[in-house]
C-alpha cells in the first residue's frame, strides 16, 4: 500500500490550485517512474492520460514520454530533448528532471499501481468540481429552474459517459474466456443468459428474450395498438408474478390509462367498464384483487409529458439506486423526446427534428447499455408508408412498414438492436376492435427476421400469439 504521506494532497503549489485535490508527490513519482522503467514503459503507460496530472509541467511530461514511448526510446535526455522542441517555454526541464528522478523511490509493479490509482481518484474528484462549478456558473444564467435541473442532469451524464470510456481494449484471449465461461454456465443451466421473457413465446423463441443492453424499437401507425402492445408485456410479466423492475416512461398516456388499460388485460371486464366505472359487485371484486397484486409488483411509471433522455437517465439512476437493479425501460415514445441544453445559444437549440431524434436514440442506447438493462422505444413511422397504403388499396394486402418507414430512419436503425413493426391485417382494418396484428421483426442483431400473427381484442386491449394463423406475404 502507497506511504500515507505519499497521499497528502498539496494544498497550494501555484496559482490557483487550492481548490483542486491532487498530490504533487504522487505525480513526481509517477514521472520518474515512467522515465526510470523503459523496458515497461508500455504496461507502466497503460491508462493514464495527461489528465491524470494536475501540474501544467507535469501534464506536458508525459506527453513527452507517451509520443517517445512510441520508439521505445524514452530516458532522462530524450524527454528534455522533447522539451526543448515542443515546449520552448519551459525553462530548466533538465534540472527539474534530475531532481524528480533523484527523490524518486523508483517504484515498480503493484506500487505504481496504487499510485496511478490515487492519479486517476483525484483527476475523478478535478473533473466532479469542474462540473460543479459549470452547473453553479449554468444556473445564475437561467430563469427556470426545470432548465437548470435538465442541465445538470446532463452534465452529470456526460461526465460520467466520458470517465467510462477509457481504455476499453479487451485482449482476445480474455474475451474468449469469458465467452467459454457462459458456454458452461449455458451447459448447466439452458436459460441463464436468456432475455427478459416478455411471455409472448414466438416472440421471445425468436429474439431469445428482451436482451441487456439492447435497445427495442417498436413502430407502428397511430391506433394499431404500440402502447397496448408495450403494457402487454408488463401485464404479461406481473401475471407471472415476477418481481421485474420496471421503468414507464409515458409522454401522451397518463398513469390512470396505463392502471386501466392493466385491468382490462387481466380482468374480465372490457376497457367500456372500466372507463365509465360501470362495474358489478364481482368486478369491484376483480379490481381489489388486481389492485392488490399490483401493490406488489416492481413497476413505476412516470407520466410527465416534456421528458428529456437525461430526466429518463436520472429518474433510472435514481431507481436502480432504490431497487438494485433495473429490468426493463418502456419509452412511449421516441419523437416526443425533447434533447435541449438550455444554455446553449437559441439558434443551436433549434434542432431539426431529425437531429433531435438522432441524439435522442443515441442517448436512450447508452441509457440501455449503461443501465445494463433492455430499453423499448416506442415510435412513429414516418409518411412515405401512406402513398404505399393508398397505391396498394386495391390489392387486399396487407402493409407491413419497412425499416426505412422508421420516422428518422437512418439513426434509429443504427442504433437498434431489435425493430420491430405492428401492422393491422387488411380485411381487419375498418374493424379495429378484433382481429388480426400482425407483429414484424425487420432488425434483429443476433437472431433471425420473422413475422408473428397476434389476435387483437380490442374490448380488453390485449394481444394474443397465434402460431396457426399464416402471416402475410412481404408487400
């Protein structure tokens, strides 16, 4: 374990760093270290950045060493040498260095380990300040206080994206053992790596379950039953009786529609029932019954109409902290998300819509990846689906939407794992309260392309799988 004296942080060495934890002892050593081990340079260089040095002469140092390493040629002459070329400004480098390198411990293997840690510690707690002072600095700026709350929450997201993506280079041989790991684990146990079951059985056959990670498109046109659809899983899951996490995050639906939506998949009483609350003595029974199971499930929802990916990120963030994990994220829907930065400039803020769905998909990817948990993002199609509906009418096909009908496209199909399409079968679409739905997987990263026909009962909202019914020919 480094020295405990090693760790004290210098308080005040030049202008203006009082306010910064760092150990300019721990940088020195480091230096000399990297200087003193030509032979490891490359190991003893492996995650550090000149961020991780607080010292302005100290940052440019090991510049000097990472660009010699690349030689493999770095020793006390060749960085001051470096010095000298590339920062002129700097005097007596060589007398710096020498008494760097003669105060040094020269530490070597796990030693300079710990120290890079408690580099990389400090350079973590630089940046947290750095983005408290933004934030403070954002706020003074603004009038409204939702603006600022967005803000911070963005900036919080950001930082802790970019301290993420370090040095993700994995070695193949580390990766193969991983995968040999779960080839074993899959040899004892057939569904340990299985998806989250959304118990639609062809469904989950064919994309092995809602997978970690993943982000699900679900895309249809308005009234052929998305939002249905995706509060059919969760009706699926809490019948099942499964104590899944999970995270709604409805923009046009109220939480009192998505309850009563809920009761009519799960009760006898049909959506006419029980939106008038003309309901008998046994389907009060039904709904205090259903009420009560429901008080036991893991599912929140959050109905709040201006939703941003970084509200979504908190909100998750925030729950994952309460429940220990999070299962599933439903989005209803992707378009009506709002990607603003109130203190950018008025002109930057007038993104096309376009660029805003493009920033948002991305972001609702991360959040999928980050959060280690499937996303499912509903969304609209855009209008080149209706001149086909309207050149085809007379034919009696049915439509099934394409990937390039995805409202945005180019960025949605980029970044989605899974897409997938509701279409209402043709002969059913003046009746929408029965009928057939057909549901269209046109991406599946690592499965197969498929089509599943779902009977749809309009009275209770809710879809059926029917493996006997022949999904219609590609229009």
């Amino acid at each position: 374990m480094a020295p405990k004296d090693k760790q004290i942080r210098t308080k005040k060495t030049f202008e203006g760093s009082a306010r910064f934890p760092y150990s300019l002892e721990i940088e020195n050593e480091v230096i000399a270290s990297l200087i003193n081990n030509n032979e490891s340079i490359v190991k003893n260089l492996d995650g550090l950045t000149e961020d991780h040095f607080f010292h302005p002469l100290n940052q440019k140092l090991f510049i000097a060493i990472q660009k010699l390493s690349l030689n493999g040629n770095v020793d006390l002459l060749n960085v001051n040498d470096y010095m000298n070329i590339h920062y002129p400004e700097e005097k007596g480098v060589i007398e710096y260095l020498g008494n760097l390198i003669k105060s040094s411990t020269s530490l070597y293997g796990t030693s300079l380990q710990e120290y890079k840690d408690i580099l990389y510690r400090d350079m973590v707690l630089r940046r947290i300040n750095d983005c408290g002072k933004s934030i403070v600095e954002a706020s003074e700026k603004m009038d409204r206080y939702e603006d600022c709350l967005s803000f911070a929450q963005g900036s919080v997201l950001k930082l802790s994206q970019e301290l993420n993506s370090g040095n993700s280079m994995i070695p193949l041989g580390k990766a193969s053992g991983k995968f040999l790991e779960k080839i074993e684990e899959l040899s004892k146990n057939r569904n340990a790596f299985k998806g989250l079951q959304t118990h639609f059985p062809l469904l989950d056959k064919v994309t092995d379950g809602l997978k970690k990670g993943n982000l699900i498109i679900l895309a249809a046109r308005p009234s052929v039953g998305k939002s249905a659809f995706a509060v059919n899983i969760v009706a699926n899951i809490i019948e099942k009786r499964e104590k899944k996490v999970i995270a709604i995050f409805s923009m046009e639906m109220p939480a009192e529609q998505i309850v009563q939506r809920l009761i009519a998949m799960m009760t006898s009483l049909d959506m006419g029932s029980v939106f008038s609350g003309n309901i008998n003595q046994s389907g009060l029974d039904e709904v205090f019954k259903i009420h009560a199971t429901f008080g036991e499930t893991k599912v929140f929802i959050s109905d709040q109409s201006l939703q941003t990916p970084n509200n979504i990120w908190s909100s998750c963030k925030i729950l994952a902290l309460q429940e220990e994990k999070i299962d599933l994220v439903i989005v209803d829907y992707l378009q009506l998300l709002n990607y603003n930065d109130p203190t950018s400039s008025k002109k930057t803020m007038e993104l096309s819509e376009t660029s805003e769905v493009t920033k948002n998909s991305r972001m609702l990817k991360m959040i999928a990846m980050n959060l280690s948990c499937p996303v499912v993002a509903l969304s609209q199609l855009s209008r080149s689906i209706e001149g086909r509906e309207k050149g085809k009418d007379q034919s009696g096909k049915t439509i099934i939407p394409k990937l390039s009908d995805l409202r945005q496209s180019g960025a949605i199909e980029q970044d989605a794992d899974v897409v997938m399409f509701l279409a209402r079968e043709k002969e059913d679409t003046e009746d929408k309260g029965s009928g057939y739905i057909v549901l269209a997987i046109e991406k599946n990263r690592n499965g197969a392309l498929k089509k599943i026909m779902y009977k749809w009962d309009g009275d209770h909202v809710k879809f059926t799988e029917d493996p006997n019914k022949k999904p219609p020919m590609d229009s």
